[in-house]
C-alpha cells in the first residue's frame, strides 16, 4: 500500500506526519520515499544509513556534426526550444530539455544520440527496519520531476504486496506534487488552522480529486487559530485523521530533529490509530 | 525600481507573514505573489482584481478513437506515462487515452502516429491578476489544478508586475517568493536586487536555507537572512548566524515565535498594521536597513522610532 503525505502549503508539518508514520508501523515492512527532492528534511529525522548514492540523469540530444546536415527538424520538433539549428551549427540548451527523446527519433540523418544529463543523486538506505530512499536535486536544476519518477521506480523494485510505502510529498499544487502523489492508495494532507491553511489546503483537494485519490485531513499546530478547517472538512465530508496540538514542546524537538514519536511516546499509539483508520477508510 | 524577493527554501517560514509588512511599510511598491501554486498574499493585503488574463501554455495531446488503430506506437514513445490503456470487462484492449496530468506535450506522439490519430491542443494553465491593494498594484496568479510550467507563469508575474512599476515610477518591487529552489524559485529570482530568505532555526529549516543560499549566490544575487521563530531554539540560531558570518552573508534582523502573528493572520492583516509591540518594530526596523541598503530611506540611529 502506498500512502503519500501532502499539503498544498508549505511548512505545514508533512514531513513529522510522515516520519513519525513510518516510525510507528513496525508489523509491515516499511518503505519511506523523500520526493520533496528540493528540499528534502526527512533523513535529519529518520537518520538512516545510506549504502547507496547514484546520480540521476535525463537524456539529452548530442549532435553527431559529421552526420548532421543542418536540415533544422529537430529544432522544428522540441516543444521545448532546447534546439537551435544555425548555418552550419546546432545549439542544444540541456538545461530546457525535458528527455522526451523527440529529436533523436525524429533526426532524418540519424545523427542525434542521447547522453545523461545528471539532475540529481539518489540515495538508498536504511533507517532501523525502515528502507529509506531519497532524492536530491542538484541546485540551480529546474525540473524536479524526472527525479521523483526515478526515486520513486527504484522503490517499486523492492515493494512486495505487504510494504507500506510512505512518501513524503512536495508543497505545492503542480506538477512535483502530481509526480509525488499519484499511484498512491490514499493520501494524508496535513494543515493547519490557519487562514493560509485552510486557502491552501482546498487547493490540494482539488488535486486529489482531479487524481482520483482518496484523503484524509491531519491538523497540526490545533488550536493555533480558528475553527474553519474543522467548517470547511465537515462541509465537504473529509475525513480529519489526527489532530496535533499547538504546543511548543513539539515544535522544539523538531527544531531538535526528534520525531514526535521518540520525544513523547503516546503519539506512537495515536499514529498507529490513524493508520488503522485508513484502512477502514479504504475498505468502505 | 528595486526588486524584493522573499524565499525560504523551506515552507511556512514566514515569507508572506513578512511580504505583507513590507508592502505596507514600502511607500510606492509595486506586489507580486510568485508562489503561484499556492498564493496566500491576497489573504492579507485583500486585492480587488481589475483584470484577468488567461494563461496558456504549451500544449497537451488527445486521441481521436476513430482514427486510432490501437497499434500502441504512442504508448511505447511516450517517457511521461501519459499514455493509457483502458481495457475491457474481460481484459481486452479497449482502447488508448491520454493523461492530461502525466502528457509534457512533447508531442513525440504527435509525429510518431502512423494514422494521424493524435492532436496537440493548447493548455489553459492558469490566470494571472491584475488588482489594486490599499499599498499599491499587486500582480498574482493561480496555476490551475495539476498544471505545469509554474515558471512561466512567475515569469509573466514578474514581468508584468515590472511593467506596472515602470509605467507607475515606482521605487519598490516587492515579491512574495515559492518555497523550494527548482524552476518557480529560480523564475522569481531572475533580475531580483535583494533575495531576502526567512530561515527558521530548526534542523530541516538550516538544511533549507542553506540550499537557498546556494541558489541565489549561483545566480549571483545579493542574499539576507532574516530569522524567524528565533527562540524555538537558540542553539540553532546562533548556528545560523555562524553560517551566514562564515559565507559572508548577513543577518538583517530577526523575530521571536508570537500568538500575535497567528492573530494578524487569523484577522487577515498585515502584522506591522495589526499590533505595534516589539514585532511590528523589529519589521520596521528590518524595512529600514533595506531602504538603507539601496540608499533609499534614513539610516538607522539610536532608538527605534514608530512609524505606522
């Protein structure tokens, strides 16, 4: 089963939902997947072991000058405008490629190879029980997705039908996040009760729904501010899976890296109640 | 005009708590919200819209069912998994589809179709929003559900919102900036005068900042830090301090963690038109020595002085 944590708005609590998850199924093999590939915290928390670090690439054309003729196609086929076709010479702009593969296949000459472009590394490993994967986006690189997909095939190779797979989605309501989320069973969004919470949090259901995945809400930082995620939840029949109190004591550990679950014990219980609860949820 | 940008790296570190202040301490700035998948700013500085644009861009493939002769040439092409097989009650092919959300519009499939089954069409991805806030223009925008080509649309964010500040002889270009560093992020930092980044002294929140940092000094742009939440754990910020000392990067300011925030939040106002206690004039302050960066505004003397 696969279960993905999201949130629209950033900062909201994602990752200490989903390490303190992981942590707390301990009856399952566990996979935990970082596709928050940008900025990606869960390893200062689950602290695994990596036995494993491999560079992700997107192929990307090279121009075989002694058979190119300059005829311009592929430069005609990349809806991307990563190919300029000059009098006598090609500009390949890598940085706008997406890897669609188009202008090899295209090439009337036959003079367009694909070579790796790396956008980021990979990192394989474990954490206790837990097989932990995670991806890294080299900075300046723009396009996180191909990275995700990467991260999120390798982990494919070792699931079986029992793993619990937890990924640790992006913020966000675009294309990371679609990457990040889809082939999921059910996925957690974690807000808080704030005005941004709630503005944000709408916008994720609407991605969800447009997916066809089933969620639930998790409330973080309760009693921070107003009760309109509670109106907005109840209004439109979500699920609210677990509430986590404002309390400074949580967020210092953390600030510290402590998973809520290592520094006060009884939320062990409250997220293995949650996990049970999904499984209801998906059973109806 | 100076550009502002607000970035963080990390989510909910405070960028538009901060924004909004900033809009309304900045006399004649131009706003613009470049988190464009998820834009908050308008729930504090309430824009009234004036005009609507529509924002397309590139495009997304659909099969024509009488034309396609299920050969699955497209299905094998196709990098993005965008290509779908919906299969009959017993199993059999019953015919291919495209996946809006997963198709890049490449259009590989498009050249590759030996029926000329597949048409590209144009992709409605978002509107973009011209208003007007009580602290001047704001450009804003709203990527659509599950689109692509968030950069773009910051791009258009930010050039328009340039083009108003132009046209109006603004003095301020203030932005409120996505989380992350990938294509969003790098977007709004294009021909910004200041990158502003939020931190938070947390573990994850360092770990973010320092990605940022990266980011903007890779784009060769001038780089503060401002500390939020300062006594969630002082360890950690005097640990910030120490890493923007040694990269040479200053520290501008910083808050401590208040219920006051939440309230301006809850009420919907920026917090220096909210409350005028220690945090609206730490924001104050802060608005200063930005003004002073550019030789805009006074230098900072002695006592601080209530300016609302």
């Amino acid at each position: 089963m696969i279960v993905s944590v999201a949130s629209g708005k950033g900062g909201t609590g994602k990752t200490t939902v989903a390490v303190s998850l992981a942590l707390s199924i301990s009856e399952e093999e566990v996979q935990f997947l970082d596709c928050d590939v940008e900025e990606p915290n869960a390893s200062i928390f689950l602290k695994p072991q990596i036995e494993e670090a491999l560079p992700v690439s997107i192929p990307v054309p090279r121009i075989d000058q002694e058979k190119c003729n300059f005829c311009g196609k592929c430069a005609e086929v990349c809806a991307y405008h990563a190919l300029a076709v000059l009098p006598g010479k090609v500009l390949v702009f890598p940085h706008l490629c997406h890897g669609c593969g188009g202008c090899s296949l295209l090439c009337p000459q036959g003079a367009i190879t694909e070579v790796g472009r790396e956008i980021g590394t990979m990192e394989i490993g474990r954490s206790g029980d837990i097989e932990f994967i995670q991806g890294k986006l080299n900075v300046g690189e723009a396009m996180p997705a191909p990275l995700i997909r990467a991260v999120k095939e390798r982990a494919r190779k070792s699931m079986n039908s029992t793993t619990l797979t937890i990924v640790d989605a992006p913020p966000g309501t675009s294309c990371p996040v679609i990457e990040a989320v889809k082939d999921s069973d059910f996925c957690i969004l974690v807000t808080e009760p704030t005005p941004f919470g709630l503005n944000d949090l709408a916008l994720a259901v609407e991605v969800l729904r447009k997916l066809g995945i089933p969620f639930g809400v998790v409330i973080n930082r309760s009693g921070m501010g107003n009760d309109k995620v509670d109106f907005y939840c109840q209004e439109n029949n979500i699920p609210i899976l677990l509430r986590i109190p404002f309390d400074r004591e949580i967020a210092v550990l953390y600030s510290q890296g402590i998973p809520i679950v290592q520094g006060k014990k009884e939320y062990m219980e409250r997220f293995r109640g949650m996990m049970n609860r999904i499984q209801e949820l998906l059973l109806i | 005009m100076k550009q502002i940008l607000v970035i963080s790296g990390k989510g909910g570190t405070g960028k538009t708590v901060l924004t909004s202040s900033l809009a309304a301490l900045a006399k004649g700035a131009v706003l613009a919200d470049c988190d464009v998948d998820a834009a908050d700013l308008h729930l504090l500085l309430h824009p009234v819209v004036k005009e609507v644009q529509d924002f397309w861009s590139g495009q997304k493939a659909a099969i024509d069912d009488e034309q396609c002769i299920n050969c699955g040439r497209c299905l094998s092409l196709c990098r993005f998994e965008a290509v779908k097989t919906l299969k009959n009650q017993d199993g059999s092919l019953k015919k291919l589809a495209i996946d809006p959300v997963a198709c890049e519009g490449c259009r590989v499939c498009y050249y590759t179709c030996p029926v000329d089954a597949i048409r590209m069409e144009d992709r409605l991805s978002g509107q973009l929003f011209i208003s007007e806030t009580k602290y001047g223009p704001m450009v804003h925008a709203k990527l659509g559900i599950a689109e692509e080509n968030s950069g773009k649309l910051v791009a258009l964010v930010k050039q328009k919102a340039q083009e108003i500040a132009e046209a109006e002889g603004k003095t301020w270009l203030i932005i409120d900036g996505p989380p992350g560093i990938g294509c969003s992020v790098i977007a709004s930092l294009a021909g910004v005068d200041l990158a502003l980044i939020v931190a938070e002294p947390t573990l994850s929140g360092i770990h973010d900042m320092e990605r940022v940092m990266d980011l903007a000094v890779h784009f060769g742009v001038l780089a503060k830090v401002f500390i939020n939440k300062c006594d969630i754990n002082w360890d950690n910020t005097r640990t910030i301090e120490e890493i923007c000392q040694k990269r040479g990067i200053e520290v501008i300011g910083r808050l401590p963690f208040s219920e006051e925030v939440v309230r301006s939040l809850v009420a919907g106002v920026p917090v220096v038109k909210f409350s005028q206690g220690e945090i609206a004039e730490e924001i104050v302050t802060l608005w200063r020595k930005i003004e002073a960066i550019f030789g805009e505004g006074v230098v900072l003397s002695g006592k601080k002085e209530q300016r609302f």
